[in-house]
C-alpha cells in the first residue's frame, strides 16, 4: 500500500506537471506576445487555483493548516513583486522581443520550482533538527528588510558578472544575434547557444537570490514541508502572469518596495518571538501582511511621489 503522505506530493506534482504541459503543448505552443488582458485572466485562474487549494487544505486539515497556507502564499506572492522589477531590467537589457519573454519565464520558474523545492526540504530539515537555526533565519529576515528599506532604485544587471554565464561562453559558443525563440541553433554542424539561453540564465539565477529571502519567510510561517511548497509553488506559477499585468503599471506602486521591507522584517519578528509568550498567531500575520499590501497600492495611487506624479501627469 502506498504511504498516504506519499501519496499526497505524488498527486499534487502530477497535477503541476500537467497543468505546465498543457500551458507549454496547446496553450502558448506559438510564441506571441501577451496582452493584458490575457495576463490578467492567467494571473485570476492561477489565484482561483490557489483559493481553492486552500479550501481544500482547510477540509482536510483544518483551519491552522489552511491558515498557514494562504499566509505564505500572500507573502512569497507579495515578495515577487521585487522580482518583476529585476526582471524588467533583465529582459530591457538583453532587448528581448515580447513574444519570447513568455517562453523564458516558463522554463525559468519550472527550473526555480525545482531549486525552491530542495532549499525548502533543506530548510525544513535544518529547524526541525536544529531549532535554534529559526533564531538566525528572523534576524537575517530582519536584516534583508532593513537592507531593502534603504536599498538605491538604480539596480543594474551585468550578466558579464554572473558566473554560469561566464562559464557558458567558455564551454559553449554563443551567438551575436537571437534566432527567434530559441535556446540553441546549429551553425556548420556545430551547436551554438544563444543570447536568450543567457536571459534564462540570469533570470535562475535572480530567483534563486530572490529565494533566499522568501523561503525563510515561508518557514517563519509553517514548517509543514508540504504547505510550505505549496504555497510557493501557487506563487511563482502566478509570477509570470503577473509580470505581464503589472510590467507596464509596476512604476505607479512607488510605496511597495518600502512596504515589502517592512513585510520581510515583521515576518523576522515573528520567526524570533515563535518560542516565546509573545508569539504572532498567524491569523493576525496574514491580517497585517494583507493591510500593508493594501494600504501601500492605495496611498500609491492617491498620494503618488512627486516622480510618479509626472510620469503619471
């Protein structure tokens, strides 16, 4: 008989590979370029998804657990608002035509599912063998928010400094130009990468740093391996379409990048006070974390900076 646990992460993994095949296979089998009405109807199936996932945490495991779930689902969700910036630099950098940025993003957040799921596991492992390590995941917490906090805007990508790239170039020749959609092209017999096979290297390695920050806070919530990587892998599924529906707007929201510091330094406090008669029940985590998410687009867009305010004039 097979291990219900098992059973459990079997079922759940089929069911995002096949819902990443159909995406690939029948879905967006020809590269276009995404409209936002197409990304803002992606970006509501895959929160409809992840809303009824959590119900059906809620039925079968109860309300804590369910709690948990959407708690760090709305904080890895809210924390990839950073990576859409970063990833706007990226693709304006390598000039990467619209009809292909679909493509990257894909089989860049399948490749981050796979590194997430094992620093999760590893995460997990970590605290539940050493417990005093939750003491050092909140004060680094706490200590990416101040860093953010004070963070300059003039954030520059120079993949030339990336190792995986370097070490591409020297295995693998590239090509000057892109050869529409593809990763790699046959050139006299011989095999080529090409400049978008570097965009996706940047963009894996950019998540894996982005996760660093958001997988602790995860685990400042739950330490339940399975809610843990469900609601991450709810999250990343939703960044692509949400990239696409924010992409051109995101500069509007000039409040949440400060906001998002202030999540990843509360959810710190949480992680350090998890052990002591001050502990944040997580119902009241994710009231504070939705209120912060909520009051920082609204006074975006009533009180806009004064750079903001012009672009928008």
């Amino acid at each position: 008989m097979i291990d219900p646990v098992i059973l459990k992460w079997g079922i759940f993994n089929l069911f995002i590979v096949l819902l990443l095949v159909f995406d690939l296979a029948f879905l967006n089998r020809k590269s276009h370029e995404v409209s936002l009405k197409e990304a803002l109807g992606w970006s509501a199936f895959w929160i409809a998804l992840a809303l009824l996932f959590g119900g059906g945490v809620w039925w079968y495991g109860g309300h804590d657990k369910a709690l948990e779930f959407f708690t760090g689902y709305v904080i890895e969700y809210s924390l990839s608002v950073d990576n859409i910036f970063v990833f706007i630099l990226i693709f304006g950098y390598f000039s990467v035509a619209p009809q292909h940025r679909h493509k990257v993003l894909f089989w860049g957040i399948l490749g981050a599912l796979v590194m997430r799921g094992l620093m999760i596991l590893v995460g997990v492992s970590l605290i539940q063998r050493f417990e005093w390590i939750i003491y050092i995941f909140g004060a680094f917490l706490i200590f990416t928010g101040i860093r953010m906090l004070f963070q300059h805007e003039d954030t520059k990508v120079d993949p030339n400094k990336n190792p995986l790239v370097r070490l591409l170039r020297k295995i693998m020749p590239v090509t000057d130009e892109y050869h529409g959609g593809n990763f790699f092209v046959h050139i006299d017999g011989k095999r080529w990468a090409t400049p978008l096979l570097i965009v996706l290297i940047v963009i894996e390695t950019t998540d894996l740093i982005f996760a660093t920050d958001s997988i602790p806070a995860i685990l400042a919530i739950s330490h339940d391996p399975f809610i843990v990587y469900t609601s991450n892998v709810f999250a990343i599924l939703g960044l692509r379409s949400l990239y696409f529906a924010v992409a051109g707007i995101i500069d509007l929201f000039c409040y949440l990048k400060y906001v998002l510091s202030v999540i990843l330094a509360f959810v710190g406090i949480k992680m350090l006070l998890s052990h002591t008669m001050f502990k944040i029940p997580t119902g009241w985590a994710l009231l504070v974390v939705v209120a912060l998410l909520v009051g920082a687009i609204v006074a975006s867009l009533l009180w806009p900076m004064p750079s903001e305010k012009k672009e928008v004039d």
